[in-house]
C-alpha cells in the first residue's frame, strides 16, 4: 500500500453489514480510489475529527 495526500469526497456504509467505503480523490492524479474500512469505526474516526457526522438514529450525515 502506498500513502500518498488525499481529499476525502465521500463515506458510504452499512450498519446491517459493518463494511464501509471511503472515496478517495489522490491529491497528485486526480483519480478517485474507494478504499474498503470497517463501518462503525470510520464513522466514529470521522465524527472525531470532522463532528456533525453521527446524527439522530445512528445514521451517518454524508
């Protein structure tokens, strides 16, 4: 795996099944890359350290 600098475009995931996907956009190509992650955690990482993503219901805003 290769770390490189990045812009957060979006999270999606799913309660039911605990996956999530983070998109990516690469700071030097301009692509996209969806990279799998745990759903519970990335939310609580992204509440963290952006807030305002967990809302009411346990949902993610985003």
């Amino acid at each position: 795996m290769e770390i490189r600098k990045g812009r957060l475009i979006q999270f999606r995931g799913s309660w039911g099944s605990g996956l999530g996907t983070l998109e990516i956009e690469d700071s030097e190509t301009g692509e996209h890359e969806h990279i799998p992650c745990d759903n519970s955690a990335t939310v609580r990482a992204l509440e963290t350290a952006f807030g305002d993503v967990i809302t009411n219901g346990h949902t993610a805003n985003g």
